[in-house]
C-alpha cells in the first residue's frame, strides 16, 4: 500500500534524523524523495568539528601524568578533586552540547548514525576527555568505513580502560576487551568460541593507552608468540585480530541486523537484510553506501515499517525540540529527563548498550512521555526524581559540606524543576498558514504523528483552545504530542 | 483550554476511571482476593555497595582491626550477637529482632567473576545473569511473565521509585514504580488521558501502538487499584518521616489490603563510601534500622509478620582495608539480610568471612545469590524457579 508523498519524507527524516524541523506542511509533501535523500547524505558529508568541552586544567593534569608517573610522583587530593568535580561537569556539558546538534545540526544524519554507534560501542567512564575523544571518534567515522571506526574506537582510551585492556599483560591476560570486540562488537554472541576468545585476548596484549588518551603500545607486555584464531594461526597482533574480524561476513550481517532494528523496523525481514549485509560486506562496509541502500529501498517506505519504532528517550527530546523551536533556559533538566526516561547519554546500562524498542516503555516512562510536552507548554514543576547513580556519586556526599552539596545535587537532578522553554510558536503556527480552518486539525495531526491517530476528532476537539487561530494549533499540537501515537516513528 | 495547568491536573472520581477503561481491561477490574496466608517478598536494596564487614562485624577477628586500624568498629561499640559477631552500633532493632528469632543472616554471598563496577554488578544481581552474559530481563520481571502469563495484573510487583528498576521488567509483564499512590492516580488519571484511552479501538494488540495502549491503560487501571487498596487500611503505627519510612509505611497499608501485590522493591543509599565511610553507614543504619523496627512492629500488631519476607542486598561489599580517605573502594562478597516472622532458620545462617583466605585483597563468596533467589522464588512465592532462573538450583534451608 502506498504512502503520501509527505509521509513518506517525514518517515526519512525520522529515521536519517531526529525528525522534520520547522518545515511548511506543503513542502513536505511536495519534495521528491530522492531529492530530499541526497540532500540528507549531502549535509552530512562534512567533517564534524571536534566537541571539547573539558577544562584546561583537566587536560593538562592529565598530559603532565606520564611525566609524573616517571617521577613516581602522584596527584595532589586538590588535583584529584578537580580532576573528580570537572570531568563531571565536563560530561554533562557534552551531553548537552551533542543534544544541541541533534537538534540543531545540518548532518541530522551523522548524528543520529552517531547516536547509534554511541549504543554500539557503549563505554562508560568518567574521565571527560576520554568521553569526548571516543564520541570525536564515533562522530568523525560514523558514515565511513566500519573497519575504521572499530579500529579507532578499540584504540581509545575510553574503550581500553573500559574493558580493561591495560590489564592485559602477556603473564596475565585480561579477555574482557577480546570478549567484548567479538561479541557486541563484530560477531555476536554463537559465533566464536571461548578459545577463540582466549586467543584473541594474548593478541591484544600490550595494547593500552596514556592519561591523555592516546593509545599505546607496550611491547614488553605483548605476547609475540604463535595464536589460533577463528581457524586462522600466526603471530597476530590486536590489528590483525581485528582484520580477521573484519574479514568476517558474519561481522557484516551482526551490524546490518542491528542497524535495520534500529533503523528500519525491529521486525526482521531476512531478505531483506541479507541484501544489505552482502553488498555492505562485499562494498567494504561502507557505511554511508549501507544507509544509501535503506533509503533508497521501497520497501523502506513499506506501511509496516512507518510509524513501527518507539522513539529512544533521546529521539523524543530532540524531535520535540526541532518540530517546536523553543530556548530552554535550564538545560540540565533534559539530563533529568534522560535519567528518568532511561536514556542519559555517556551512561548506557551496561557494555551491550540500550536494548530498545519495548524495553524503553514501562508504566512510569510512558506516563512521563505523555506529560513532556504539556509540561513545556505549562511549565509544569517535574516532581520525579531518578535514583542516584552511583558510578557518579562516586563517596562524594560524605565530604565536608554535605548538606549543602546535596541540596546543588538535588536540584541538578531536578527536583522540583520546570521545564523552562520559552517556544517560539509564532515560527511554527506560520507553517499552517495556507492550511484553510477545516483542514487544520487534519494537517497538524499528519504533521505531527507518523501513524495514524485513534484519538478521535470529538476527542481532541474538547481540548482544543479555540479562542484563535494561534491557540487553536499550539494546543492541537500539544495534544498530539501528548499520545501514545507520538512515541511512535 | 486543557492547556492551562490546573485543568491537567483535575481528577475525576473514581467510579468515573474505572468505567472510562477499554473493554480490554476490563477483566482486569474484578476483584482480585488474596488467598488466606498470602506470603509477601520485600525487598530493600542497599545501593552504592554497603560495607558487609562494617555491618557484620568479626570481633574477634585479628585480621579485620589490623588492616582497620581507623575503620573497625570496636568490640564494645558493636551489638553483640555471637562470640565472634557483632552489629553495627545504629543496628539496634535489628539486633532485636536477632534475639527474638526474626533475623537471618547470610554470610559470604555473591557471584563467579565478580564485577566492581556499581552499574555492571547491579545488573548482574537484577537479571540474575552470568558475569559475562547481557540479559534484559529482571528476575521479578521473569517471575512476573511466569506467574502472570495471560493475565493483567500489573500490580503483581511495585517499586516505590520514580523509576522502574530493571529487576522489574520482564520480557512480557514489567512491574509498576510510584512513589506514592495518590500521586501516579492523578498524573494516571488526567481527564485526557483517560479520554484518549477510553477512545482507542483497536484491541488486536498486535501493532506496537497497541502494546502503548495497553501500557497506558494498565497504569491507570493499576493507579486506581492501588490508590483504592492504600486507603482500605491505612496503617496507625508511626513511622519514621524518611524516604525508606514513607515507602514502608505504604507497603504496610498495602499489605494489609487485599492488593495482588506479591513482591515489593525498595532502595536505600548511597552506601558507596570510598571517603568518610563511618557517617554516612552510620546515616543510612540509623535509617533503615529505624523504618524497619516500625514496619516489623506494625507487621506483628496486625498479625501479618508470618506472611512477609522482607530481604536486603548490594551489588558488592566492600575491600577488606580501608583506603587512605577513611573509607573502602568496591569489593565483592557481601552479607544479606532476611527479616520474617517465619524463618525455618534464625540468626548465623552460615560461617563468617574468612579473612585469611583473600583474593587480591577482596573476600571469596561461598553462596551464590542465585541461589538465595531460587529458594525465595520456589518456597516463599511458590514459583517455578527453574523457568524464572533458566537453571538448576539448589536451595538454602532458611525458608
């Protein structure tokens, strides 16, 4: 069954973005499609600029700690403290700042390829300028070659430290950086087995990294000798592991599944995934050309897969950000958000990353979905609080001024908190101008919503200021915004 | 004109909500008695990693005030249990309830491979999953879609929390977070919400908006129910103004209703005290020793202690020594606690950790918690164990 035109090219930009922006509804559906497709990859061709967010001070601590650790020297509890206190606040600073180009950013693309690397390739760690130079990493290559990307990802220092791959010695090998390269990264789980794994890890061996990030190579920690690995021997080293991964076809179908979940619909159609996961595999594993295939496939635009995804809590923020263009004057409230929604960007559940689909809805995140966007229009107080998080608290709330710390804390998570967003509705009401009364409601709903909306018409109607024109489609939108059908792209 | 705050937030009648659900939830509506000797699961966990040798104290242990020399809690300060064991001096009531019978205590628990990550090691306790394997399902969760596999009874497990733990969700059938029952009724049963909900058609329940529906409309079914069961019989006993007491008092109310619920989830922390440990443990003991002496009190006054388990956990305890800021970094091994009026075994469950036998400074488990699970599981809520684990399981004679 076919689809409208505008429809068809919102679906694009939910999938290939974090939604439309404030677009005119007969633009929508007047763009070609493929017109719209090449414009999308055209935007996102650019290198991205780095994000650096963390303090001087940080980063020369941590540029001046090999010369320290030579000295036998150690870092002063005043240095430690900083260290601590900033790169805190330096990983909130970079959550918001990336939320910001989710929503702002030309490369809608890039971003949200990149926000699915960033569950892919899940690290957590509270040292700020590791976490920037990983997200650097997944940024830059997020539209290149896979090989690339793994390559560079298993040789940040977030990753390394993460998995423990300092540990890994030659005497004393650590496989949790093997296990999970195989694992979550290239293969999936069935597909390799323990000796493989234990193989893999002496190759690895010596790999690590400095305080500043930088990956490093510690000869006299590699195992040179002889490894058997996925049927293949020789004297491999951790490049030529992650070569035999790459070589791999299993690796190309691990990622083209994972992508069409995430991408196309959570409801796998063999065919089709094998289609993409030969030509992904035999093309290099260009990434791009990966999603150039998706987007350029009718099935893509298929009924079953518009309106099939529940949006990340992320890709709800951000789209609610760009289709109603707003400042808001607290932006840590959106952490909040996260929190609660069980999204916060740098702190995924665990290595596997989020699980998605079914798993971000339960009754507590569902019921706070559908108040998001009255609490924006009403600036209504949050009462919600997240549990603490203790990887971040890290035996900070005992230190002498607690009290005082615990107040800033709790008002940091947002106890209490309005979102205070100031819209700018005369921008978005200007969209429907040619959009003739009775056809209004119509307009806004098909807008608004990637698949069709049960709630009725006699609904909607008796929530709807109709005092004027203006009012009549701010609280039309708000109430869309405010269903089950919303979470939906 | 909804827009405008107040109006969001009016509540309808009760009556009102009820009637307004779809058809689908309807069966759901009927009264749902609990059978006579309906056991109870409470279960209190100790986030950040609670230090077990600071709880637990070996007093007797040379090994234990060498590598403490600031951190270890003198024998007369403690609360004597054994010759050898001693509680933690703001451990009062439980030291009480140790003497009457009601407390057991279980040493050395803890998993293969432990992980020192707070997140990572909370998980492996919530999903119940091999060190190295990912799973996203909870092990209440799992009980949940074992127990309630075609029936809607989302009230079968509830945290109060803002946030629904992973422990929670099961692949099916998630539990229900709320902090306070008024407060999810009026958020539940905004007059849009339940229009939106009474309006929507479709009840194949295949499409995912559909699964959104259901959710949508079991919360406020759900809302309704517990707000309707927390008046029935609120609870007299005074207890604790806290976040833990607050949380108890409503689990008490609950309790005493004839709510479906089965398992109760509560968290208390931060116990993660890599600085000034000795404060911030004594706060949060003073704490829960406080909300649970009430809650036990108000168990027993209303004849309801037979039926309740209430269990406490961490991810981890802590190192052995203590670390230069008058604290301890994150260890492994740690104790649990089980207070009931219907303990098959009292006190000493098993040995004290044994110092002198270390792994890189951190303590061996010798129980599996799993295997506490099991044995909650399959003789305190009567559930197929082996189906909810996805294994074999011996089980621990407390129970």
């Amino acid at each position: 069954m076919g689809i409208s035109n505008q429809l068809k090219n919102q679906h694009l930009l939910w999938r290939a973005g974090f939604g439309p922006d404030t677009v005119p509804v007969d633009e929508l559906s007047s763009d070609s499609n493929k017109k719209l497709i090449k414009a999308i990859f055209k935007a996102s061709e650019k290198v991205p600029a780095y994000i650096d967010v963390a303090d001087p001070a940080i980063k020369e601590i941590y540029q001046g700690m090999e010369e320290m650790y030579r000295q036998k020297r150690q870092l002063t509890e005043e240095q430690r403290k900083l260290v601590r206190d900033r790169s805190r606040d330096g990983i909130r600073a970079l959550n918001l700042t990336w939320l910001n180009q989710m929503v702002h950013s030309e490369q809608q693309l890039r971003e949200k390829v990149s926000l699915f690397w960033h569950g892919h390739f899940a690290c957590r760690t509270v040292n700020i300028v590791h976490q920037q130079q990983l997200l650097d990493a997944i940024r830059r290559n997020a539209l290149g070659k896979f090989p690339d990307l793994l390559r560079e990802v298993s040789k940040s220092g977030a990753m390394l430290n993460f998995l423990n791959n300092n540990q890994n010695r030659k005497d004393h090998p650590n496989e949790n950086f093997a296990r999970e390269v195989m694992e979550l990264f290239t293969l999936g789980r069935g597909n390799y087995t323990e000796d493989d794994i234990k193989e893999a890890a002496r190759a690895f061996t010596g790999w690590g990294s400095n305080a500043s990030g930088n990956f490093v190579f510690r000869k006299n920690q590699h195992d040179t000798a002889k490894k058997k690995v996925l049927g293949k021997s020789g004297n491999f080293n951790g490049d030529d592991i992650l070569d035999i991964l790459i070589q791999h076809p299993q690796t190309a179908q691990y990622i083209t599944r994972k992508v069409y979940r995430y991408f196309v619909n959570e409801t796998e159609n063999e065919e089709q995934i094998k289609w993409l996961a030969d030509r992904f595999y035999k093309g290099g594993y260009d990434i791009s050309a990966l999603f150039q295939d998706i987007f350029t496939s009718d099935w893509f635009y298929d009924q079953r897969n518009v309106g099939s995804i529940i949006k990340s809590p992320v890709l709800l923020i951000a789209g609610i950000r760009r289709a109603i263009p707003m400042e808001i004057s607290n932006e840590e409230v959106q952490i909040t958000l996260q929190r609660l929604l069980g999204q916060q960007l740098f702190y995924p559940p665990n290595v596997a990353g989020w699980p998605g689909g079914k798993n971000w809805i339960d009754s507590s995140s569902l019921m706070l979905r559908l108040r998001i966007p009255q609490m924006i229009y009403a600036e209504d107080t949050l009462t919600l609080k997240p549990k603490d998080d203790d990887d971040q608290m890290m035996g900070m709330k005992d230190q002498g001024d607690r009290k005082q710390k615990m107040k800033a804390f709790a008002q940091k998570r947002g106890g209490g908190q309005v979102i205070a967003a100031t819209v700018n509705w005369d921008a978005y009401t200007k969209l429907f101008e040619k959009i003739s009364r009775e056809k209004l409601l119509p307009a806004i709903s098909s807008s608004v919503l990637q698949t069709s909306n049960s709630v009725t018409v006699s609904t909607l109607d008796k929530y709807i200021d109709n005092s004027s024109r203006e009012n009549y489609i701010r609280s039309a939108t708000i109430q869309l915004m405010s269903t089950p059908e919303y979470q939906l792209c | 004109m909804l827009l405008k705050r107040k109006e969001f937030l009016q509540i309808g009648s009760l009556a009102t909500a009820s009637m307004m659900l779809p058809k689908f939830m309807k069966a759901f509506e009927a009264p749902h008695l609990v059978p006579p000797g309906n056991k109870v699961l409470v279960i209190l966990q100790l986030s950040g990693g609670n230090d077990g040798l600071n709880t637990v104290i070996p007093v007797r242990n040379d090994i234990y005030y060498k590598v403490r020399p600031k951190l270890g809690i003198a024998p007369d300060n403690a609360l004597r249990l054994t010759d050898d064991a001693a509680l933690h001096p703001a451990l009062t009531g439980m030291k009480e309830l140790y003497d009457n019978g009601h407390l057991g205590i279980l040493n050395n628990v803890g998993y293969p491979n432990p992980d020192r990550s707070h997140f990572r090691s909370m998980d492996i306790w919530h999903s119940a999953s091999d060190s190295d394997k990912y799973v996203y399902t909870g092990w209440l969760g799992r009980y949940l879609d074992a127990q309630c596999k075609g029936c809607d009874k989302p009230t079968q497990a509830l945290e109060l929390d803002d946030m629904l733990s992973m422990a929670m969700k099961g692949e099916h059938i998630k539990g229900l977070a709320m902090k306070d029952p008024r407060r999810l009724f009026n958020t539940s049963n905004e007059k849009f919400f339940r229009e939106v909900v009474k309006n929507h058609q479709d009840e194949h329940g295949e499409q995912t908006v559909d699964y959104l529906y259901k959710t949508m409309a079991e919360t406020m079914s759900s809302a309704d129910y517990i707000f309707k069961q927390s008046r029935i019989h609120p609870t007299s006993t005074v207890y604790p103004s806290t976040d833990i007491g607050n949380s108890l008092k409503t689990i008490a109310s609950l309790i005493f209703s004839d709510i479906n619920t089965k398992v109760y989830y509560l968290s208390l922390g931060s116990f993660d005290t890599h600085v000034g440990q000795d404060g911030q443990q004594r706060r949060l003991f003073t704490e829960m020793n406080a909300a649970i002496s009430a809650f036990v009190k108000d168990m027993q006054q209303n004849n309801r202690f037979q039926d309740v388990m209430l269990m406490t956990f961490s991810e981890f305890g802590r190192r052995v020594a203590q670390n230069a800021s008058g604290g301890t970094d994150h260890g492994t091994a740690n104790n649990m606690f089980f207070v009931s009026g219907a303990l098959k075994q009292k006190g000493l469950l098993n040995e004290l950790p044994d110092l002198s036998n270390l792994k890189n400074g951190d303590l061996q488990y010798s129980v599996d918690f799993k295997n506490v699970y099991a044995t909650l599981l399959n003789k305190w809520l009567g559930a197929d164990d082996r189906q909810i684990l996805g294994r074999e399981l011996s089980y621990l004679d407390f129970v």
